[in-house]
C-alpha cells in the first residue's frame, strides 16, 4: 500500500517535471508571431492564419559568420521567435555561435531553456555549473560532431581552443530562451548594484568593484 502510494507520488511528480520543463504546449497547428499586435500575452499573439506565408517559417542565413572582433571573441547568431515568427509557441530555438582563437562565450544562463550543442568546426572546451548544492564544475573539450547538453538554468560558458575559427550549432528547448550573461548582469546592471553589496558578495575590495564595473 505503502509503496503504492510513493510510486504515485513519484509519477505525479515526474509529470509535474515534464510540465514545467519547457515552453507551454501549441493548441493550434501554429500560431505565427504578430509582433505588430499592442496586446501583451505570455508569448506572442497569432497572426491571421489566413494572412500566414511561407516565409514566416523560413530564417536565412545561419551560414553566415558573425562578428566576433569583440572583447570575449565571440558571437551568438539567435534563431528565435524574434527572428523567426513560426517558432511561437512552439517551445524550440536554435543559434550559431562563431568563435575567433581563443574566444570565449563568457558563462550564461538560459532561464528558459536547456541547450544542445554541436562542434561544427574546431575544438571546443564547454563546461556548466551545478546549483549551489555542490556547485560542481562539469566541463569536457568537444571535437567537431561532438554533441553536448547544458541543463535548464545552469551556468556554462564555452572557449575554443584552437587557433583557427570555430563554429558550434545549438537548439534550445524555449522559442525564446532568454540569456544572463553573468559578469554584465551583476557589473554592468542599470543602475549600478551598490558596490559595498558586491564587495561583500564577491568578498573583494570596493574598489575591484569600482574597476570590475568601469567595464561594463
Ligand atoms: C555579431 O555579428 C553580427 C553580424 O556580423 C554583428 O552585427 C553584431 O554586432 C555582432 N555582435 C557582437 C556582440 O559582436
Ligand atoms: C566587426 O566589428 C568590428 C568592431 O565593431 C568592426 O570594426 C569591423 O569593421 C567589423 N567587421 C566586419 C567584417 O563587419
């Protein structure tokens, strides 16, 4: 009896989890983005279905490099539902991330989504954090074709390694995933956090603050 009652706890639970894990499910064959519409939802409203084209499902130019002359040496391409207005609704995103040698993709977190990642070209060192249970660093060098996943939420960064270009392809479980870059959230907020909170966060001299947050 006993156990009969925890398996159905589990399973409820377990079915709580799958709810919760990703976007709402579609109730509709699509429901393009009216990103012209004033009424403010959860998501975005539908266009017309009548009015609905082609190219509302369509993104060009993913073969496309983006510009990585920046201070981390990198650059996110984003397929989401701002790019891509078919994806409303549907729980799914994808992006490009260009890497100069040595770049890095500073750690972030998706408050949306989980991220599945492929190494099209070059060789990749990824890593994620875990919550602050054990906040263990999980990390592996990825070769072209590898595949890795970063859980929902959790910091990870990525470092190309190699001396050449590389390109890594990812899919996100949230049409539009959201990003927290950590550094500027935390120092280049607008405005300022109080530096002595930071200070005392970081257990750093106000002024590493100050000079953390005059680049930002
Ligand atoms: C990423 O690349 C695009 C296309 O080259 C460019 O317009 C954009 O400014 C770049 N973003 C960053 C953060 O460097
Ligand atoms: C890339 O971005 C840098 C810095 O913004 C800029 O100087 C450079 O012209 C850009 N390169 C291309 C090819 O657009």
């Amino acid at each position: 009896m006993m156990s009969r009652v925890l398996i159905f706890s589990f399973l409820l639970l377990a079915t709580c989890s799958i709810a919760f894990a990703s976007d709402p499910s579609p109730l509709q064959d699509f429901c393009v983005a009216d990103s012209k519409s004033p009424v403010l939802v959860n998501g975005v409203v539908c266009k017309d279905a009548k009015l609905v084209q082609a190219e509302d499902f369509l993104f060009r130019g993913l073969h496309l490099m983006g510009n990585t002359s920046n201070d981390v040496g990198s650059n996110v391409t984003a397929v989401a539902v701002a790019e891509l207005p078919g994806l409303n609704t549907f729980g799914i995103s994808m992006a490009r991330i260009d890497f100069a040698p040595m770049g890095i993709n500073p750690p972030h977190t998706h408050p949306r989504a989980t991220e599945i990642l492929t190494v099209i070209e070059g060789r990749i060192l990824v890593g994620f954090v875990t919550s602050n249970l054990e906040n263990r660093l999980i990390t592996k060098v990825l070769e072209k074709g590898d595949v890795f996943v970063f859980p929902k939420g959790l910091i990870h960064f990525q470092k190309n390694l190699g001396h050449e270009y590389a390109i890594a392809i990812a899919g996100l479980s949230s049409q539009n995933p959201g990003v927290i870059t950590i550094a500027k959230a935390v120092f280049g907020s607008n405005p300022d956090i109080a530096r002595d909170i930071l200070a005392k966060a970081f257990q750093v001299d106000i002024n590493v603050v100050y000079q953390i947050q005059s680049k930002f």
